[in-house]
C-alpha cells in the first residue's frame, strides 16, 4: 500500500478515497439444504460480489456522478463511502486518514462529515416523527444544538431548501414527494457535512419537481462548499450536475472521465451502449451491443465482453485477465482490452 507524505498540502489531500474496496454478500444455507448436502448433495453458498476491487478519490468541491444500470454495485458502494456497509476488502480514507485504524468513537465522530440522501424519500422518513424531529434529533444527540434551540435550528434548515419553517410540527405523510426529498435534504444538513452521497435522489420525483431539487443541490454546494458523490442511472441529471462521471458494470469501474469527455468521447463499449440506448426524440432502429444468452448480473457474470461486436478477441481474453483502467487521454481512464 502506498503511503501518502507527511502533512502534504490539503489540496494533495483526496476527500474521500476508496482503495481496492470489495463488498461481497453470502446468501447462507438453510437448514433443508445442509441435510441434503449430508446425502451428496453438493450445493453450496451463493456468493454476490457488488462490488470488486473499486478504486475511487472524490476531492473537495467535487460532484462525481456514478452510473450503471440497476444491479452493478453503484448503490452498494455509496454505502460503503458512508459507512453503512462494512467492507470485505480494501481501506477507506478520510481527508488522508485511515479509518478502518480509529478508535470506534472516533470514526463515528469524523463519519458525521459524511452522510446520505436516500433514494426514497417515503421510505427514509419515519413516519412517527415529526419533522422536528426527524431533521432535529442527530444535532442535539451529538451536541451540535441544544435541545432548547432545536426548533429554531430546524426553521432554519427549512427555510434552507426551500420549505416553510411553520411545517416543522408536521409529519411526513402530510407532504408532497419533492416536499419530503427537501426534508431528507434538510436532515442530511443537519449535522453539517461536507460530503454527500445521494442515491437516486430524484429519481422518484416528476420531472418539473426534479429539476428544481437539482438547482437545490447546485445552490447548496456553493453555499456550503459541499462535495458530492451523485449516484443515478439518468445520464441527463449526470450530465447537468457532475463534474466527473464514473461509469460501473458488474461491480467494476470500467471508465472514468470528466462529464464533457464521457458524453462526447466515450471510450469504453458499455458506456456507449448506455448513451446509445439513452431515450431520445428520434425514430431509428435500436441498436444491440449484449450478445444473446443469459443477460449478465453479478451472480452471472458475462464470461467474456457482451458489449462489443468488433472485437474477437475480448471474448477469449476477458475469460482469463480482468481488463485494467488505463489513461487513454489527460485525465480520462478505462477499462478494455481494445486499449492495449
């Protein structure tokens, strides 16, 4: 593992990096199946790798999109920038800091930085709360505000996207979709963080009301100095708010450029395959880059590039080395054998 230098200078100095991270879930035995494996049986655990051996370094005041059709790990490895799943393998860093070697309070405190929208904003609220509280209670927990001021506090941050302060008895049932995506908005802010991972934030919303909560997001990063890690399968939100766009297929980045290279010069096979099958106002034929068979997905994963019909040889190749992420232009990385 490479060691960052002594006190490097802050803009040296990634936000939040992932080295080499993994996350695999194990769909146990039951009990039928272990006395079946008693009489020869044989079968065995299903193991699902969401996401292999991600390298990714988001620096400050960056907006990163993340992309990948539904399946390829992308969500999971939000989580994982957060905190919310463990890691199986690799090491998350914080402003250079290990946190995987802090004392459990320490992390928890530095983790406060680090927080996420959901992508259900019905879901994510409790529905016994009122919005007082559900923005209000991790502030006065970790003694940010007193409970004294804690309904001051919360006007404040409703005010802030967009809400009227005079809500804040109310609870989640009594709002609209994009009313309750600003209280999710709102709670995230609470603790003052400096990083935000959204997950589809607005993809349950229509679009008038998604364009609004996108000029939000914008408004507040230049309020706040905020960075965000900005997860979507919609290339048209990407494309309006990131400043660098990572593409994922099966747990892997197969392609990282900024947002004009990616829409304009898009290097890897997959990532041409999501632009060209992105809705346009056209009557054409559609184009087909997956070979037929059985449609790949992490617990089936292609045995070799489903992507690209000119390529003979990716097929054989793929089977037996993991295409690597290469610099093919300033700043612009991918993933495939036709780079070589």
């Amino acid at each position: 593992m490479s060691v960052l230098p002594l006190n490097p200078p802050d803009v040296q100095i990634p936000l939040l990096e992932l080295r080499h991270v993994s996350k695999r879930f194990v769909k146990p035995i039951d009990a039928a199946t272990r006395i079946a494996n008693l009489f020869g049986a044989g079968v065995e655990q299903e193991v699902v790798h969401a996401v292999d051996d991600v390298t990714l370094t988001i620096r400050r005041g960056e907006v990163v999109g993340l992309v990948g059709e539904s399946g390829c790990g992308k969500s999971t490895l939000g989580r994982m920038a957060v905190g919310l799943h463990s890691l199986s393998a690799g090491t998350r860093f914080w402003k250079g800091e290990d946190l995987s070697l802090l004392n459990a309070a320490t992390r928890r405190q530095k983790q406060l930085a680090i927080q996420m929208i959901f992508q259900d904003p019905t879901a994510s609220l409790n529905p016994r709360m009122r919005v007082q509280d559900i923005i209000g209670e991790a502030p006065v927990v970790h003694g940010m505000v007193p409970a004294a001021e804690q309904q001051i506090y919360v006007e404040q941050l409703l005010e802030r996207v967009g809400l009227d302060p005079t809500v804040v008895r109310r609870f989640p049932h009594q709002f609209s979709g994009g009313q309750r995506a600003r209280i999710g908005i709102a709670r995230a802010l609470a603790v003052k963080p400096e990083f935000l991972v959204c997950d589809e934030a607005v993809a349950a919303l229509d679009v008038s009301i998604q364009a609004q909560v996108l000029n939000l997001f914008i408004r507040l990063r230049d309020e706040l100095n905020l960075t965000y890690l900005f997860i979507s399968h919609d290339l048209g939100v990407v494309r309006h708010l990131a400043d660098r766009v990572v593409i994922m297929y099966l747990g892997r980045i197969v392609e990282s450029a900024s947002a004009d290279a990616v829409f304009s010069h898009a290097n890897h096979p997959y990532t041409q395959a999501l632009l060209a099958s992105a809705p346009k106002l056209e009557v054409r034929k559609l184009e087909f880059f997956a070979v037929k068979g059985e449609i790949p997905s992490p617990l089936h994963p292609p045995a070799g590039c489903h992507f690209h019909p000119r390529c003979p040889h990716a097929m054989a190749r793929c089977q037996v080395e993991v295409p690597m992420l290469r610099e093919v232009a300033p700043a612009h990385f991918s993933a495939c054998h036709l780079n070589d």
